[in-house]
C-alpha cells in the first residue's frame, strides 16, 4: 500500500484551506453549501468527492479546529441520511436533508427492542396502513441522543403474515408527534445520558414518510448498520470517538508514568493494537479509492476496535492508581482539539462496556463474520421461514411445554 497521502500543498487541500480562512468559524449550513458536511455525497449535497479528497476535507475541518458535523449528527449524515439518496424520494431528500446537513434536525434510531435482544429481525412494533398514513405501536429501547432529536428513523413490521425480515418496512417520524414518548435512561458515567427508551403510541405517520417500499426495511437497515460499523473501525475509545492509543502513549509519557514497566508494556501493546486498526480503516479507505463498495470487513474493525478502546480507556484510568475508582476527569494529558461526545478519558471509561454490546454483540458480529465471510455453516433459525405471526405462536407453545 502506498502511504502518501496529499501532500501539504495539494492544489485541492490550499483551496479548501483558503476557503476556512476565508470563514473561520462557519455553520454548519455555510459547509453544507460548499459540500463540506458530506463531501463523498453527489452535488447538489455534497461534491461527488473520491476518498482521497473527502480525506482531504476532513483532514482540513480539524486542522480549521471545527467539530466535524459527523460528530455531531452522525445519524442523519453517516448511518441513516445517505439512504435517502439511494432509497428516498425527492421529496423527501429536499425535506430532510438540509436541515440535517446543517445539523439544525439531529436524527435517532429505533430499532432495537426489549423483546427481541440481538435477533432485530423480531420486532415487534408495528404500522398499520390507514389510508394515507400509518399507524405506530410498540416500544424501543437503547436509542442514542432520542431525547436531543426531532427525527427518528424507525423499523417497523408492516407485514406479519410473511417471514420475519421481509415484512419490515423503515420510516421516517417527527419525534414531536402526539404518541412519542421518550424516556431517558440514566448509565454508571454520570453524566447527561446518551441512551433512551421510546414508546409509540398510536403514532400517525404520512405514508410519504415511508423510505422505499414496504418490505425494504430490512435490506435497508443492513445497509445502515454496515455503514455504521466501518465508521466506528476507527482506533478510539468508544466506537471511533474519544482519545486513541498513540494519545495514551503521550499523556502517560507527559505525566511520567510510562516509567512503570508494567504499565510501558501494556501501553506499548496498545500502541501495536491502534496501529492494526489504524491500517485496517486505512484499507476501507483504498477499496473506496478503488471504487469498492463497503462489505461485511465493518464487522471486523468493529469486532477489533470495541475491545481495544476499552483497554485503551481501561490503562488511562488505571494510571491514576486508587484515585482511579472515582470519577475525575483529570486522568491524563490530552490534546487540545474536539472530540464530540467522548471527549476525556473518565467518560469513556465508564462509558466502555456499552462499546461490545451496541450496534451489535460481539457474538453477533463473529458469526457473521464466521458465516458470510469464512463460509461457515450458517446457526439454525427455525422461525426465519416461517410468517412471523405464526412464528410467535410456535415460540410461545415451545415456552409453554417447558
């Protein structure tokens, strides 16, 4: 692999560095205008930039000293926001999209349920088409930033007469409208909560809100979630965001305690770990040069990188010695820059253990790197022919004889 990136005087990087000079502290929507927000997408949102120039930009956005808009509503511009460009209307795309560009509408998902643990494909809540609108029902659970958005991306079952992944079918709510409840859930940080329950209620919803055909949701939402898992890939404490190893390296070094032998060598493990990593996303980001479409190599980084940075926060804290099992954000030295929402090393300490369980389990995610990457034989799921009401009927009879 080739390890050049632009250089310094890149004819492309001076001219976008010229235009943040030009606008030192802009909005969001100033960025979103000149196609800086998501540079990768087609004009008129983004530039239709190749990943050697959305590197650039990116790369630029920090240097200008600016929280990258990604960062602040990853949602509606990574995971959930360019579905609208393959999957959406124009209506909608003309509705929702500057708005999120600009991050003036931050978005949510909800997907996930209580009933149904890792299997997403068995959810509950349902939409009942009555006449131009549908109807809502049904609770979800570890929903990130609910209680900050006024857009949810919902998956619901339109069909239950049909397996359980083809009867799925993906809208978009106002989290505003009369039936949305939403409930904060308090977690060990401490501090202001990420995750939340919501419950729907008898939720009217347009049927232009629909994203594609009824049906779609499931191949829709597998396209959300690949996405999402290749951005958290990236070397960070917490599902790419927060300090990263080598910063470890250099607050222990600033602070004096890579002297401990024991603590030099386990941070130096890290270091090797973060730079795997490092060169893996490096590698996402040559097949997208090559013109590669993301595949199911995101399970991998996010199988890797989940784990990491829970040791990488688990050493920070651990070189605080006794003082380390209270909270305090003065742990180690960190650079001056923006790092979102995991922006010290005591958050994301205590914040960790989610890392291995969101956006899908450890055991999720290597049996489907076991499955549909090495070719393994896939785990038995006997419901997953049969129509999901019938499903539950069987469940429930099997529960009952035991």
């Amino acid at each position: 692999m080739d390890f050049k990136f632009p250089a310094d005087d890149d004819e492309r990087r001076l001219k976008v560095r010229r235009w943040f000079e030009a606008h030192p502290k802009p909005s969001y929507a100033e960025m979103a205008k000149e196609g800086y927000v998501a540079s990768n997408w087609p004009p008129p949102w983004g530039l239709g930039a190749d990943a050697e120039l959305q590197l650039i930009i990116d790369q630029e956005i920090e240097r200008a000293g600016i929280l990258h808009p990604i960062k602040v509503n990853a949602i509606g511009i990574n995971q959930c926001g360019q579905s609208l460009l393959t999957h959406g209307t124009e209506e909608q795309r003309q509705r929702f999209l500057p708005p999120a560009l600009a991050c003036t509408e931050r978005w949510c998902m909800l997907f996930s349920e209580p009933s149904g643990g890792s299997d997403l494909g068995a959810l509950r809540t349902s939409a009942r088409r009555e006449g131009d609108h549908y109807v809502l029902n049904g609770q979800k659970i570890w929903n990130s930033f609910a209680h900050l958005s006024q857009i949810g991306v919902v998956l619901a079952r339109t069909d239950p007469t049909v397996p359980k992944h083809r009867g799925l079918s993906m809208f978009l709510i106002d989290m505003n409208s009369p039936g949305v409840e939403v409930r904060p859930i308090k977690d060990m940080t401490g501090e202001a909560p990420e995750y939340n329950e919501v419950f729907l209620t008898d939720v009217k919803v347009p049927a232009d809100r629909r994203l594609g055909n009824e049906g779609d949701g499931w191949r829709i939402v597998i396209e959300q979630l690949q996405t999402e898992r290749t951005k958290m890939a990236i070397p960070a404490a917490v599902w790419g965001n927060g300090p990263t190893a080598r910063e470890l390296v250099t607050g222990m070094i600033q602070a004096g305690k890579i002297k401990d032998p024991l603590f030099r060598d386990e941070a130096a493990r890290l270091l090797v770990e973060g730079e795997i990593l490092r060169l893996l996303s490096l590698r996402n980001l040559s097949n997208r040069m090559n013109g590669k479409p993301a595949g199911i190599e995101g399970n991998i980084g996010k199988m890797l990188a989940s784990p990491h940075g829970q040791r990488v926060s688990d050493l920070a804290k651990r070189t605080q010695g006794a003082a380390g099992m209270i909270r305090s954000r003065d742990v180690l030295p960190l650079p001056d820059k923006h790092y979102g929402w995991v922006d010290n090393w005591d958050y994301a300490y205590w914040f960790g253990p989610a890392s291995t369980l969101g956006v899908g389990t450890q055991e999720v995610l290597k049996n489907s790197v076991a499955e549909r990457m090495l070719g393994l034989p896939r785990e038995l799921d006997p419901t997953a022919s049969l129509p999901f009401n019938q499903a539950r009927s069987a469940v429930a009879d099997d529960a009952a004889r035991t």
